[in-house]
C-alpha cells in the first residue's frame, strides 16, 4: 500500500479533526473554495482514504464538497485555482503520486460551464 493511502478505520474522523482544525487557522469558514483547496492540500499530506480505489474516486466525492450552484461552483474552483499553492504543492504532488492532472480537471470544468 502507498504511503498516499491511509486506513479508512483511523482516517475519517482524524481527517475530519484536522481539517476543520486547518479551516479555522485560514480563516476559510463558510469558503467552499478555500475549504477545498484545504482539502487538497491535506491529501497531498496525507493521502487518501483506502476506501477509494483511485484518486479518480476521490475526486467524483470531491466535487460534492463545492457548491452545488453552478455560480458557486465556478467560484470555487476559480478560489481552488488561484492559490499558488494549487500549482506549487497539490498538482505536482498528484500526479506524480496518482498520474492525475488535478489542473486539467478543473480548468476542463470550468469551461465545461460556459
């Protein structure tokens, strides 16, 4: 098993613990861009949980995370996007790990949208 994946039975309520912990230290409360790009970055860190088979798994729940408004959703990503630590930290890490290009994926969706 890859270090990038992390036991479903220890993870979920740790994961949920430091994320919230991280949302408040950013200041990202109510931000569901600022809150994914959390998210990302802890993924990076440390890893996904084993209850996903791919990294592909994980982003399909991923995007539930966002808003559900198409508005609010093309915000999101364009917050997630505009972080240099999007393109610095959580891109190159993916997919290197995952051969997943995080970026692609979110700029596809974005132009999907208009």
């Amino acid at each position: 098993m890859s270090k990038f994946y992390i036991s479903s039975n220890e993870s979920e309520q740790n994961r949920e613990l430091r994320l919230a912990e991280k949302v408040k230290e950013e200041n990202a409360s109510g931000d569901l861009g600022r809150q994914g790009l959390i998210q990302l970055l802890d993924v990076v860190e440390h890893g996904i949980s084993d209850v996903y088979g791919t990294f592909e798994e994980f982003i399909f729940d991923f995007w539930f995370d966002l808003s559900w408004d198409p508005d609010g959703q093309r915000k999101d990503i364009q917050t997630i996007l505009a972080d240099s630590r999007f393109e610095d930290v959580v891109c190159p890490a993916i997919l290197k790990e995952w051969c997943f290009d995080v970026k692609e994926e979110f700029q596809k969706a974005l132009s999907d949208e208009e």
